[in-house]
C-alpha cells in the first residue's frame, strides 16, 4: 500500500464530500480510490468514515485522523516546495478558517492583493461562527474575541479596534444626533445578541469612557432588531433603522464615506483583538507565515 498516496485520498474524499469527486479532482478512477481508502482502513484497523447511498459522514477515529493527516501532508507539501523552486518562490496552498464577519469585511477585499503579491499560494477559506474549537484543522485560524479572551491555542494578536455606537445619516436626521449617552434612551436598537449588560434587560446597553476610568453608564433602548449576523445589522444600520454597535476596524470604509457616523466618540462598548491562530506543531510552512505578516500588515494599515 502506498501510504502517502491513501492519506491524500482519505484527505481529498473529505474535502470533496465523496469518492466521484474526489477521483475527479485527483485524476484517478474511482475504483483507484476507493481501494486506497479501504486499504487504508484496513491498515489502521479502524473504520474511517460511515458510508451511506446519501451521504458520508467522518467517525470519532475519522477526525481525530485527519487532523493529523492534514498536518503532515502540509509539511511534506511544504518540504517538496522548498526543493523543487529554484528561486524560492513560496507555493502551495494556505488553508485558513475565518469567522463569517472577518470573511466578508476582511479577508475577501484582501484576496486580490494577496495573489498579486504570491500568485502561486493559493487560499482555501472555511467559514465557521465559532472557529476557535477548530484551530488544530487549518494552517491559520482569524477569529475575533472581547477583552479578557484566554484560550489554550497558539495565537499571535493582529489588531485590536473597539466596538463604537454608529447610525447612518439617514436616521440621524430624521431622530437627532446624540451627544452624550442618555440621549440614546429609547432610540432604536440594533443588537447582537451578546451585547447586553450582565444580569440586566436586554434592551439595556452598557457604554464606558474610552479614555480614563470613569464610570459607565447604562441606557435602555427600544430594540427593533436582533441578529448574529454582522452583515445584516450592518445593512440596516446603513439603510436607517436605528443605532448599531459595531466594529470601528470593520466598518473604517464606511465611516470614511460618510455612509455610517461614529456616535459619541468618547465612549465605547468595549475592546475588540483580532487573533491568527496556527497549530501546536513546531514547524510553520512559509507560506502560512507569510499568510499571517501579510494579515498583521493589512490588519493595523
């Protein structure tokens, strides 16, 4: 059996969702592959991965498997490159897990500048709300965490911004600008549900003094929306509904056109970091590291 041939396989069926298509993206028949991955199994001793007519599905083995299978063939990968390029041109393949927000507001404007600067270091981006509980899968994790995150990962902070009070101008008016906190007071709210005071009313929002150690104030608002999702409590912040509490690094082009005010500007929700998370293994692929200066770069530019 040639074993690095049925990690590859095993590796590729994953990614792909099934045998076909693996066999597609490797340029095998699917016999070929289908053999390998049961003599894999064989080998192992262990069932890999439950098959059905409509699906496949990794078992508990499956996963703990193929975290390690990703590692090792990302530095063999990683090793092979280094020889074959003559002139040391960085090449391969950064895999790379984002929460959906850094996806859209991040990463994605990023991409061009990214392969204009190594055209031959392709990106595989994954999307995961809550990605922290998955850094051992990827080479770089981003995920963006509140003061006083402390997780046992390998992770480098990238930036830090703060969540600021914003409105359109649209909203403002037709309701007033607010210039000190209490003038918030039954305005329209737009929540992310974790934004709420600790053991109060959920309509009730917490700011503090950005500078200095003051003391903070608490407002109840009208809330007229709830969503985790970033993009829609952007869009309506942006199309006039009512008041947001937003990423200031996140929304910087829309503070910079005039499509979204920054709301009394001496008070914030909190602190926000933005954090690249790599593997426990020792040795980083240069592409990653380079994948994570680039991030560290754009991120605080």
């Amino acid at each position: 059996m040639d074993r690095l041939l049925s990690m590859r396989v095993f590796q590729r069926v994953v990614d792909e969702g099934g045998f076909a298509a693996a066999a597609r993206a490797m340029d095998m028949s699917p016999a070929g592959v289908t053999r390998l991955f049961g003599d894999l199994e064989q080998h192992l001793g262990a069932r890999l991965m439950n098959r059905t007519t409509r699906k496949l599905a990794l078992t508990d083995a499956g996963e703990t498997y193929l975290v390690r299978v990703r590692g090792i063939l990302s530095e063999i990968d990683d090793a092979e490159a280094a020889v074959v390029s003559s002139n040391q041109e960085i090449q391969g393949t950064v895999h790379v897990l984002t929460s959906p927000v850094l996806a859209s507001y991040y990463l994605a404007p990023r991409i061009a500048a990214w392969h204009e600067r190594y055209p031959k270091v392709a990106l595989e981006i994954a999307i995961d709300p809550f990605p922290q509980s998955r850094v051992d899968e990827f080479d770089v994790t981003f995920m963006v965490v509140d003061e006083g995150y402390d997780a046992n990962v390998v992770a480098r902070p990238l930036a830090t911004s703060e969540w600021i009070v914003c409105a359109s101008p649209k909203y403002l008016q037709r309701t007033g600008t607010p210039l000190v906190p209490q003038d918030l007071a039954q305005r329209e709210y737009l929540k992310y549900p974790r934004q709420q005071v600790g053991g109060t009313s959920s309509r009730r929002l917490g700011l503090r003094p950005l500078q200095g150690d003051g003391a903070s104030v608490e407002v109840e608002m009208r809330e007229v929306l709830q969503s985790i999702s970033f993009d829609v409590l952007c869009r309506a912040t942006l199309d006039g509904v009512g008041i947001s509490i937003l990423s200031r690094m996140l929304v910087s082009r829309y503070l910079a056109s005039g499509e979204l005010v920054h709301l009394l500007p001496d008070w914030i929700f909190g602190r926000l970091t933005v954090y690249g998370a790599v593997p426990s293994r020792k040795l980083i692929p240069a592409r990653t590291r380079a994948f994570l200066a680039f991030a560290s770069e754009h991120l605080t530019a």
